[in-house]
C-alpha cells in the first residue's frame, strides 16, 4: 500500500484556489471587533510551517542543513506556541454584558423538566 | 511477516487531513465572539496532532539523512522545546498594548521558518524541475521578507526606531533591490536546470538571493508610519501565510498549502478592509511617503482650542443622558483602558447610557481598540464599530474624543485638499458636546490640523490619558451623595 501524496501541476492550483477561497468566505464573517485575535490566530494557523521545519531537520545530511532546519523548527515552534498564547489569553477577555440568553433558556427548560421528574 | 512501512504514511496523511479540517472549523468558529474562545482550542488540537504525526517522517527519511537521525531527532526536540517554550512564556506575559509587535514578531518567526525550508531545498539542491525551483524561491523570496519587514514593523512598534525613514528616491532603490533577487532568482533557476554554475557556485548565489530578499523586507518597511501599522500588520501576515502554502506544494505536504493559502487569503482580506478604512489603496500605504506632503497651513481654520479642566468635563458627562467614547492610540500608549472603564462604570451607576465606537484602523493593528476594552472588561455588546454608531452621534450628549485624532477629523468629510478626504471619520463632531483628552497641542499622525478640536461644541482635556481619568474619576465621586 502507499499512501505518498502526489500534488503537482493542476492538483495544486486546484487546492490553492479552494484553500483561499475558503479563506476569504471564513474570514469576511469575521466582526471587526475580533480581528485582532483573528489576525493572531491566523498567525496560529500558518505556525503549521513547523511541521514542514521538522520534515527538513529530519532529512538534514550535513551540518548546514541541519543548522537551517534547526533554525526553522525553533522559529515555526515560536510562531505556533506564541501564536496559541496570545490568540487565547486575547479571546478568554471578551465578555457580554448579559448572562448570554440562550443557555439561560436551556438551563430554565432542564430545571423544568428537573420538576416534572420529580413530581 | 507483515510489513508496515505504509502505516507511518498513512498517519500522517490523516493526521494532515485533520489539521487542515480544524484550521478551517477553528477559525470558522472565531466569527463570533460567543464561540471564538473554543476556536483557538480547535485549532490548536489539529496543530498538536500535525505535529506529533510529523515524527514519524523518521521512518521514511533520506537514506543520506540516516546516520544524523539520532542527532537530528534530539536537535528536533531542542528546537521545539526552546522556540516553543519562549514563546510561550513571552505571549503569557506580554501586555495587552503590545500585542501588535508580539503579532509581528510570531508573524516573522512563521515567514523565517518558511525561508528556512527554502534554503534547505536549494542548498541541499532537493528541488528539481523548473515548477519546482520557481516556487520554492518565491516562497523563500516572501518569507524572508516577511522575516526581515516583521522585525522592524516590531522595531517600530516597541519604539526602537522612531522615525520613518526616508530618503529621495527610495521607491526607486527598493525596487533595485527586488529587481536584484528576482535576477539572483533567475541565475539560480538557470543553473539549477542547465546543471551549470554561472561565474559562482550555486551556494553563493543562494546567500546573495536571501540576503537581498531581507534586505527587500527592510527597505520596504523603514519608510512606513506607525499609523499605518494595521495595513502592514496584515501584508505581513498574508505573505507569511502565502510563502508556507508555498513551501507545502515543496514538500508536498497538502496541510501546510492549506492552512498557509487559507492564512494569505484573509491577511489579503484584512490588508485590503485596513486600506480601505484609510480610503487609500495598499500601494498607496505601502510605496508612498503619506503624511510628508501634508503640511498644512494652520491658519485656515477659524477658532481655538478651548481646554477644560478634567472634572468639570466629568461632571458634565455624568448629567447627560448619552455618552460616545472614541478610544485611539493614545489610549494604549496611556495604558489607560482599566481607568476608562472604572470612569465609565461610574458613569453608568448614575443611569448614564455609554457606548464605545471603533474606527476600524485605531491603533496599531486592526481591532487593537476592541482587545484592549475586552481586557478592562467591557462587555463586547457595549463596543460599537463605525457603520453601527455613526449615525447615533447627532441624538448624543457628549462624545469623548480619548487618544484619537485624524479618525475623527470632519476634513475626511469636507475638506478636498485634505490629504485624509475621503477617508471614513466617526462623527464626533455632530455630538452636542466634544471632549477631547489629547497629551498636548500636537498634531495628528498625518500632521493635519483637526477642525473638530476648534469648533464651538469641543472642549480639551489636556493630560496623559491615565492622569486624566483619574482625574475625571474623583471629580464624579466628588459629587458624593449630593449629586445620587
């Protein structure tokens, strides 16, 4: 069995226009107020390149390509750990006035049916 | 005997496909502010998976690679506990103001690592073909400059460097400079294809192509104004993830073309909404010397500045009915948001209805207002942006101006000759009454005299912004029980 992935010519392009597509659709919902954590957790997301990092530390055969590969998997490491931290921190802070309605509403039903168990 | 030499492939590739699907389900679930706490945690899991399953490319490695394995899997876990640890420690630490340079540093670090897997293919002479080699460099030549123009857009932000710099003829010498790597790129391609070296060997020419590449990043970035930060901000995130989707199709790794084309399209996305809030387009932020030509005459505009003490603007606030806030960049750099929010909450105990509005670009990155506000605790249904407020400011009593200038300068609106004309403003100026809290009688980013601070309506509170709530906090609380 091989599971090898072979991604040339078309096959890319077809993934590059779906991806950024998908992109731009996910990312135009997005209300302004979020765009900062947005724009850190997208910084999130491209940390990926870690992996890419260690494919080529991994394959390294001399001493340069071990220092660049080195060099990339601390950088990508950095951007994905930092990433994660302030993209977080920054969206455990907001906050709405109200208890959100629609889970006090279920908490209300389940009390109810909570009562009617018992009676 | 069963071999398992298909299994390592196999888990990769899922743990790929995962990751890819939870980028994208993450960062969906973002789009609100209800469900975007857990759309980090989300993405976060498709990272630790893609990065566990990354291991076992040990099994499959480079049969020349093999006798480095042991050092290079230990070098693996060094550089992952380092990069990862520091930065993690940094981004729990770093204050809420400075989150713009701490994106721009995360930013380069992501474009760095991008250029690093470029240069491991070119030295290591792994790409062959010339689709191969093309893209290989162009995702070099973008993350290096990603790398190079995110450290001093970080330079600048940290205050490190101050002053753009500008010089005659700059836009000229940049391009030299990217014309040079694209011809470095060329040479490159050429030998690599001809199987030829041209008057050096391949390796030299690579150092040179990187070395303009960054030179490319600081060069295009020196000139830019910290106002214009949010729009930078953003390219350098769209070219970060644009040179990984790129090093993917390299590798042949489809989670990394995903995740980095999905990055570049809403950093694309996010750049063109900043530009578009400046109402100047991208080239125009990035190639031209905004803010030099704008010297304006000061005489043109009838009036004076009328200061007020702090308190006495307090006292009126707490007596009107509505109150706009219009936080800027002051406002950070004060580090003033738990004082505007303690000021507000009193406010709003004496039945005074407060509303905070947004300028798409305030601050230094798009949304930095709205974090800061979230931090002091201000719930986000009290945070309005531009299109949602502005209209509200003719019914309002009092608009508080606090840090902020061109984002409220009716020339956006009226004044042709205006350098900002055009540009979207929140209305302050149709509020009955106007308080601005500016540190001195300087003049905004773009060194435009601001009509809104001589009219009849608006009055200064000068000061550093913290000074003044505080000062605007006791003068509230001074009224004691006579005033409830």
């Amino acid at each position: 069995m091989n599971f090898e992935i072979a991604l040339t010519g078309f096959a890319a392009l077809y993934i590059f226009m779906l991806a950024a597509f998908a992109g731009w659709v996910i990312i135009g919902r997005v209300p302004a107020i979020l765009h900062t954590p947005l724009m850190s957790g997208s910084n999130f997301v491209h940390g990926i390149v870690v992996v890419g990092g260690l494919f080529t530390l991994l394959n390294a055969r001399d001493v340069l390509e071990q220092s660049i590969g080195f060099f990339a998997v601390l950088l990508g490491a950095g951007n994905v750990a930092g990433g994660y931290a302030v993209t977080s921190r920054m969206l455990a802070m907001f906050k709405t006035s109200a208890p959100a309605p629609a889970p006090a509403h279920r908490a209300h039903h389940r009390s109810k049916a909570h009562h009617a168990k018992k009676a | 005997m069963i071999t398992l030499t298909w299994l390592p492939s196999l888990v990769i590739g899922l743990a790929d496909i995962c990751a890819a699907f939870l980028f994208m389900y993450g960062l969906q679930r973002m789009s609100s502010p209800a469900t975007a706490a857990s759309g980090i945690k989300v993405a976060g899991i498709g990272m630790v998976a893609a990065v566990l399953a990354s291991f076992l490319y040990v099994f499959s490695v480079d049969p020349a690679a093999k006798p480095l394995l042991p050092i290079n899997i230990v070098l693996a876990l060094v550089a992952l506990a380092i990069g990862g640890g520091l930065a993690w420690l940094a981004g729990r630490r770093v204050a809420m103001t400075a989150m713009p340079q701490m994106v721009a540093i995360y930013n380069g670090m992501g474009g760095g690592a991008a250029g690093g897997i470029a240069a491991a293919e070119l030295f290591g002479s792994r790409a062959h073909g010339a689709t191969a080699l093309v893209v290989t460099l162009l995702g070099g030549l973008i993350g290096a400059v990603s790398l190079s123009g995110s450290l001093i857009a970080w330079a600048k932000l940290q205050g490190v460097i101050n002053k753009p710099l500008r010089f005659k003829g700059q836009q000229v010498v940049n391009a030299l400079i990217m014309a040079a790597a694209v011809v470095v790129a060329g040479v490159i391609v050429y030998g690599g294809l001809a199987g030829a070296a041209l008057l050096w060997v391949p390796s030299t020419w690579i150092c040179i192509f990187f070395a303009f590449a960054l030179l490319f990043g600081v060069a295009m970035t020196l000139p830019i104004g910290g106002a214009d930060m949010p729009v930078v901000i953003s390219i350098y995130n769209a070219f970060t993830g644009l040179a990984v989707g790129l090093e993917g199709f390299v590798l042949q790794n489809p989670a990394l073309m995903i995740a980095g084309m999905v990055v570049g399209a809403a950093g694309l996305l996010l750049t063109l909404l900043m530009a578009k809030a400046m109402n100047r387009s991208v080239s125009n932020v990035v190639f031209t010397n905004f803010g030099e030509a704008a010297k304006s005459k000061p005489g043109a505009i009838k009036g004076e500045e009328k200061p007020v003490q702090a308190a006495d603007a307090a006292i009126k606030m707490r007596y009107a009915s509505s109150v706009i806030i219009i936080p800027g960049y002051g406002l950070a750099a004060a580090q003033a948001q738990q004082k505007l929010y303690e000021f507000v909450k009193l406010l709003q105990a004496a039945g005074v209805v407060v509303r905070f509005a947004i300028h798409p670009v305030a601050g230094r990155m798009p949304g930095q207002m709205d974090v800061l506000l979230a931090e002091a605790g201000v719930p986000y249904d009290m945070i309005f942006q531009l299109d949602d407020i502005n209209d509200d400011f003719a019914d309002t009593d009092v608009a508080l101006v606090i840090g902020a200038n061109d984002v409220v300068n009716p020339a956006a609106r009226t004044d042709k000759s205006s350098p900002i004309f055009g540009m979207p403003i929140l209305n302050a100026d149709k509020a009955k009454q106007v308080y601005v809290i500016k540190r001195g009688q300087g003049k905004g980013y773009a060194g435009i005299v601001n009509a809104l601070f001589y009219g009849d309506n608006c009055n200064m509170v000068y000061g550093d912004a913290k000074g003044v709530l505080s000062a605007m906090i006791e003068g509230v609380k001074g009224l004691g029980s006579a005033a409830a």
